[in-house]
C-alpha cells in the first residue's frame, strides 16, 4: 500500500510538474528537450556524466552587477571631483588623493566581500586593483592637457574600461584622411566575441568538477587543465570584450580588444604579449613608466605623410607589445623581432596569424642594451601579476595558495630564457621547425597549467558558471550538470 502511495504521488507531481514546465528559456526560445552537444557526444562514443547543480543566482547576480556599476560611476566622479579641484593644489594633495583612491578600489572587494556569484566577484578585485593603478596614470602621468580634452564618459572609460589611446586614433586618422566612427569600430567587435562565447559554452561541457578532477590520472588531469584554460581565456575574452564594446558603444568611446589571438602565437613571450593586455599595458606604463608623450600635428596629411603614418599605425601595436616585457632593446642587432619572425614562420608555414609590422631595413643597427637588467624586470612584471591574480582569487573564493603566483614566475623564467636562447644564438632558432616551436610552446604550458587551473577546479568556479549556461541554453533540463570524459575516463 504504501509503496503504491509512493508511486502516486510521484506520478502526480510528474504530471503537475509537466503542466507548469516552462516551454521557452530566458531568453524566449522554446525549449529542447535534450542537450544536443550531449546527444552528439553519446553518439560518438564518449562517456557522459549528468549531475544537478543549483540554480545560478540570477536576482543576486543582477543586484551586484547594479552595484558595481553604481560604484564605478560614484567613484570616477569623486575622482574627477578631486582631480580638478584638490590635485592641482600641490604635489602633496596630488599623492595624497592617489593614494587615498587607490585605497578605496583596492578596499572594495574586502569591504562587500564575497555574492556568491564568482565571476562578478572576480571581476571586482581585478577591476579595483587594475584602476588603482591608473589613478596614478590619470593623476600623475597623464598631462593636464590631455585630462582636459577627455569628458566625463572618457574620464570614466580612462579609469574602469580599456579605450584606444587618442594619438593611435590620431595616427591611424592621418593615416586614412578620415575619422572612423567609435561606435562602429566598438559594434564590428560583436562577430569575435559571439564566436567567443560559443567556444566557451563548448568548453563547460569538459571541465571536470573536483570530484571527478581529484580521482583521474595525472596526465588527463593536465590534459582537462589545458582545455579550462582555453575555457578561462573564453570566458575572459567574451565577459572583458563583449562589456567594453558595450561601454563604447553606449559612451562613444572606441575601445581595444583585450587579447591578440594568443593561441595563434609561436614562442611564449609571443603568446604572454597577445594575452590580457589590458593588465599588462597597464603595468608597463605604471609601474616602469612606460608612457609616451607625443605630439601630432593638427594639419591634414599629404599623400607621403598618409604612407609614412600608416607605416607608423602598424608599429604601434608592434611596439607596445614588444616593451611590455622589457626584453626587446636586448635583441641582437642582425635578429629578427619576435613579430616578424612569427611572420615569417606564418607566411612560410600559411598560417593566417596576427599581422604585424614587416621587418624595415636599418642603416644603423642600435646598439642592444644589456640583458640582465631587463630580464630581472621582466620576471619582476610576472610576479607582480602573479601577486594580481593571487588577490583575485582570494578575493573571489576565499582561498590564496601561492600556486598562481608560482605559475606566473616560471612563466616569467621561461619568457626570459626563450628571450636568451633567441639572443644568443639566432641562427639556430630561424631553423626551428615552427611545429616544434609550437610544440615547445604548449608542452610547457601543458607542464604548468594545473597550477593556475587548481584553484578554479576545487572551488568550482567553472562549475558555477555551467548552472548559469543551463539558464541561457533553450534545453529543457532535468540536471544542470553534465561532464564529456573527452580525453577518455
């Protein structure tokens, strides 16, 4: 009798349940009902385990995100306030009102604490401590005359987002005789990030939880590592470009992109210069002053100065990236730069790469300055962000083991003595095959992944992210969990 009861009961609730099941997501599509990327891979033969989550906290993460926003615009007005009122007084109150922000945004994620909602949570601590260093760029480096031209949208985008720099829309402009529309330039961003958040949504499907994580073999665990770093550069990519494009459009403010197409890079000072350069810009024109101070004619260019600048547009970016790490004056004078030599590898392999500067012949090579100083600086700029993500992590799941740091400092040695090889014995790494280059390059991030990837495995974060896809994806579900043993069980 009861054991009928039971059944009952359960056929009942399945049949109410059934009648107020939502047949359309979120976002108004209606509803599968199965996972297809499941279903493909079930056919495939690989083995597929579904497990329930929670639901994403989607109120919450709407309420935080308002907050932010709201303390981000707060801020920057309270920044402007000081800068035009208090900072011109003295240089006192200039270090004073640098040092009194800086504190605040890097208080913030200490001072809220923890949602729940780890990527906004993530995104806190990284934004505060990436814009307490450009108050001091704004304050301090930047000239008066340069704030003075900005309004409050480009004030507010100099301290929180990632604009292009007004002499590079400057060069490009002279370049080309015209002015390209910002939020035209921000909206043809939309097609890379969409690609980007499909890629991202793939790679859920193959980031093991900690359960699964703890009990597999060593080499599938670096395997699985390597695939939630590619997910993590998605995630970066998608989340840091798609909300800059949107900044941009909304204030008219033409942004850069975040990444350069790491993966398509064939050396490891390639790959770290393509990767998150809103960070790295920063601390190379911050904390080893870095900045430039140029000045553009006003008058409209002739034919060879539109050649001359369009020459200088592509340098640009060579040229930000190659001082980044400070290793660049150290080449040898007959040697290739690492952009031109990806060039070179790309062209003679047809490989469609990022394009570069193509290498100009000099009729006085420079004098390479010595290499120990700027090897120290370069591996002193990984630990800095190595220190960066540790407080991050802290800041997002509670827990700071040291392992990212020690992830970016042998990142930083490896940089340095690819740089040295390179330097020192040019002609034998022109005759490195570029497949074993690449090889090189990804067997060693193979090596070391897990200890940047640890911490997010353990506290779930990525899993967390998987209940929010399950929000947006249009499948109807009876878990919101599911792992694809890809690299076998």
């Amino acid at each position: 009798m009861v054991e009928f009861l039971d059944k009952a009961s359960e056929l009942a609730a399945d049949t109410l349940g059934s009648l107020f099941k939502p047949k359309y997501s979120k976002l108004g599509f209606p509803l599968l009902n199965s996972d297809p990327v499941l279903d493909a891979a079930r056919w495939a033969g690989f083995e597929v385990v579904e497990y329930d989550l929670p639901p994403y906290p989607l109120r919450t993460a709407g309420i935080i995100a308002i907050r932010m926003m709201s303390f981000m615009f707060f801020t920057s007005f309270v920044a402007r306030l000081l800068y035009y009122h208090v900072a011109t007084k003295s240089q006192v109150l200039r270090y004073g009102c640098v040092g009194g922000l800086s504190a605040v945004l890097l208080a913030w994620p200490i001072v809220t604490g923890m949602s729940g909602c780890m990527m906004l949570d993530f995104w806190r601590p990284a934004l505060g401590f990436r814009s307490s260093l450009l108050v001091y760029d704004i304050f301090v480096i930047r000239t008066r005359q340069e704030i003075d031209s900005w309004n409050f949208a480009r004030f507010f985008c100099g301290l929180w987002a990632f604009p292009k720099e007004e002499d590079d829309i400057e060069e490009r402009t002279k370049a080309e005789g015209f002015k390209r529309n910002a939020r035209i330039e921000n909206a043809k961003g939309y097609p890379k990030v969409l690609v980007e958040g499909i890629i991202f949504l793939l790679t859920l499907y193959i980031i093991p939880p900690y359960e699964i994580a703890k009990d597999l073999p060593q080499l599938k665990y670096h395997l699985y590592c390597d695939a939630l770093g590619v997910s993590i550069l998605m995630a970066l990519a998608l989340f840091g470009d798609g909300l800059l494009k949107g900044l941009g459009i909304i204030f008219n403010v033409e942004m850069q992109d975040m990444f350069e197409s790491p993966l398509s890079t064939i050396n490891i000072r390639l790959f770290w210069s393509h990767w998150n350069r809103a960070i790295a810009s920063v601390f190379h024109r911050v904390i080893f002053g870095g900045h430039k101070n140029k000045k553009v004619s006003n008058n409209g260019p002739t034919k060879s100065q539109q050649i001359a600048a369009s020459k200088r547009v592509r340098e640009l970016a060579q040229a930000k990236r190659k001082t980044y790490d400070h290793l660049s004056e150290t080449e040898a004078e007959h040697s290739k730069t690492d952009d031109e030599e990806h060039d070179r590898r790309a062209k003679k392999n047809g490989l469609k790469m990022t394009p570069t500067k193509p290498a100009q012949p000099q009729a006085k090579p420079a004098k390479r300055s010595p290499f120990l100083p700027k090897a120290v600086a370069a591996v002193v700029t990984f630990a800095a962000s190595g220190i960066f993500h540790e407080h991050i992590t802290y800041s997002t799941m509670g827990q700071a083991d040291g392992m990212n740091f020690l992830f970016f400092v042998l990142n930083g040695l490896a940089t340095v003595a690819s740089t040295w090889f390179r330097r020192t014995y040019p002609e034998i790494n022109n005759k490195i095959p570029t497949i074993v280059a690449v090889l090189l390059l990804h067997s060693f991030f193979l090596a070391v992944v897990p200890l940047f990837c640890n911490i997010f495995i353990k506290t779930g974060f990525f899993i967390q992210m998987e209940a929010l896809k399950y929000e947006i994806l249009p499948v109807n579900f009876k878990t919101r969990g599911s792992f694809i043993y890809i690299f076998g069980k």
